[in-house]
C-alpha cells in the first residue's frame, strides 16, 4: 500500500511515488556512519525533558504465521 499522502507532506510528487529504484539511488551512497552520527544528534535534539530516555522499538513479522485459507494476514511483533 503506498502511502501518497503522507509522503506528499514532504516532496512534490508530480509523477507520483519514486520508484525503488530511485530511492536505492538517493540512499545508497549515504555513508551509514555519518547518517547513524546525524540521526544520533537528531534525536538528541527532540528529547525535551533532561534525562530523558529514547525507547528503542522493534517491530517483526513472524514467519508463517498467516492464513492464506482462512484470509488472515500475518501476526506483528513489537516491542519497546
């Protein structure tokens, strides 16, 4: 499912979403640890109250977990 209108908010999408192809190209030749730097200091800044933690959260799909018979997707994970 392609989210349009979200991505909208920030980039002019007169030809519609970029494909895969083109974000590969935009994000490949970022340097992960100059991003990981970046992103460090990004989130740093939005932390408003002193000491504040950052809770780190993970989602996953768990493998075969669906049913195609029964038309149930497959079951998330997410923990903090």
């Amino acid at each position: 499912m392609s989210k349009y209108d979200w991505l909208e908010q920030f980039l002019a999408l007169p030809e519609g979403i970029p494909s895969a192809d083109t974000f590969r190209r935009v994000f490949e030749p970022i340097n992960p640890k100059v991003f990981e730097r970046c992103f460090r200091r990004w989130v740093e800044s939005i932390v408003e109250a002193p000491g504040a933690q950052v809770i780190p959260i993970d989602g996953k799909t768990l493998k075969g977990s669906y049913d195609r018979e029964q038309g149930k997707s497959a079951l998330h994970l997410v923990s903090a």
